[in-house]
C-alpha cells in the first residue's frame, strides 16, 4: 500500500512537472517579428536584436502595473550588457481603439513598446497572461531562461544573477 501511494505522488509530481515545462518558452527559438512601437516606428528581431543577448518583458494590461517591477532592477543590473526590449500584447482590443491605445502608450512611456495586435509573439513565447514575463533569449537566438510574476526583489535579483551566469565573462 505504501508502495503504491508513493508511486502515485511521484506521478503527480512528475505530471505537475511535464505540465510546468510546456508553459515555458525555454529552448524555443527566437520568432523573428517586425512590430511597431506606440510612436509608430517599425522594428525588426533581425534589425535589432538578432544575434545578440536581449531580455524580453511581454505583458499584458493585467500584468502591466508590475512590468517596472522587473524593468527596473534589471535594466540598472544589466544595461551595459544585454538588449532590452518591452512587448505588450493588445491582440484583444478591437480594430478601432489602435489610435485610441497607441495614445495612451505614448502618453504613458516615453521608452518604446512594442504592440504586438495579432498575439504572435506572446503566443510564441508561451505568455502567461496577468503577469509580466521575462525572458533571456542568448546571443544564439534561444530561450534559456522564463519566469512570470509580480516581480518581486528577490525573483528579479534571481534572474539577474542567472542572466550574469549565461553571458561571456567581461
């Protein structure tokens, strides 16, 4: 009997575990994206960030009162030695409200999000909606790290200090 429960909460545990590795983006490939930003500039993977460590902040309007959360003590951590760039999914608001958003982007940041209106890239990435996700795509162009939530010091300090872990020593 002892046997067989144990059995089981290893299944489980083995289950939750598969489950959590489907909903994130590691090892997946950079998609190559043109978007454009709230002040109407086109920008391309290719151009941009290809080939180059780049950290990835996607979120939605749920998430976004926490993106500086994460922003912030990454881009003072990390700035000299990844590329950054802000993703926000709008690929539920209807056609008619794109000036309408765009204007409130840009009354909002002055830094450029990229507005992502058909979802392809936080589809891509595995988006856990409600939260900011964050995400290291190397120089190779691959996922290696992901992680959502509502940014606490300690999860951002965690990822930094993995990011630090991945890139060439200075």
């Amino acid at each position: 009997m002892k046997n067989s429960i144990c059995i089981l909460l290893v299944m489980l545990v083995m289950t939750f575990l598969h489950v959590a590795a489907e909903n994130t983006a590691v090892g997946k490939r950079a998609i190559e994206f043109d978007l454009a930003d709230q002040f109407e500039r086109e920008w391309s993977w290719k151009q941009h960030w290809k080939g180059k460590a780049t950290i990835l902040v996607l979120s939605d309007w749920k998430g976004s009162d926490y993106t500086p959360t994460w922003t912030t003590p990454l881009t003072a951590r990390l700035k000299d030695r990844v590329k950054f760039v802000a993703l926000a999914d709008v690929s539920l608001a209807p056609g008619f409200l794109k000036g309408y958003l765009r204007s409130r982007f840009r009354d909002a940041y002055a830094t450029p999000i990229l507005l992502d209106w058909d979802g392809d890239v936080f589809e891509h990435y595995s988006f856990e909606s409600g939260v900011p996700n964050v995400l290291f795509i190397d120089a190779q162009g691959v996922v290696r790290l992901h992680v959502w939530g509502k940014g606490s010091a300690d999860l951002a300090n965690a990822f930094a200090s993995n990011v630090e872990k991945l890139l060439p020593p200075r």
